[in-house]
C-alpha cells in the first residue's frame, strides 16, 4: 500500500487549498480514509475521515471549513481546506488502517500566513 499526499503550500489567511492523496496497492473502495495534522511541537491530530460509503466526520476545530471527498474510480481522497487559518499551518498526512495495518503518506505542508 502505497499513499501519496500533495497539495500543500503557502496560503493567506481566509483562502483555500486542496489536498490530494492517491492510494495504490489496496482495494480502495473498501477502506476508510482519513486526514492528519501535525503542526510543530504538537501531538498528530485526527482531521477528517471518510468511510467507504463516504460517510464523513470531523475534527470540530475544522467543522464547516473543511470538507474531505473521495473518488473510488482515481482511487483518491480530497481534502478541502476553506477559510484557513494560522492554526491550521500544519503537516497534513493521508492515513488509513487497512486489513488491520496502519498507513502513512508523506506529509504535505500546509503553511497560513496572517
């Protein structure tokens, strides 16, 4: 299994962004997906998950600015960041726990600028 994250970069405060994570080696459509944030000095949190029949959840410090999206036929999961604030600024990860094995993407660096 192999996960793929990218998308981030240097966004003002109040923008947007767009996160993508590809997945490959699995069978994609069976597996929750879910986003993770690190930002410096602090412990990885949970962001936003998505189910296999795209039932989504949320961190409540993102709720209404963040949206996380899948597509079963590209085999990958969005992340969309709305309304973005410094705090925000952190290492997104694309994660998922497949046949009972953790995996990781890379992380992609979400930097908000005030």
């Amino acid at each position: 299994v192999q996960l793929q994250a990218s998308g981030g970069g240097l966004v003002q405060a109040g923008g947007s962004l767009r996160l993508s994570c590809a997945a490959s080696g699995m069978n994609f459509r069976i597996a929750t997906m879910e986003w993770y944030r690190q930002a410096p000095g602090e412990q990885r949190e949970l962001v936003a998950s998505i189910t296999s029949d795209k039932d989504a959840n949320y961190a409540d410090s993102v709720k209404g600015r963040f949206t996380i999206s899948r597509d079963n036929i590209s085999r990958r999961v969005y992340l969309q960041l709305n309304s973005v604030q410094p705090e925000d600024t952190a290492a997104y990860y694309c994660y998922t726990n497949y046949r009972s094995r953790q995996f990781w993407g890379r992380g992609t660096l979400v930097t908000v600028s005030s």
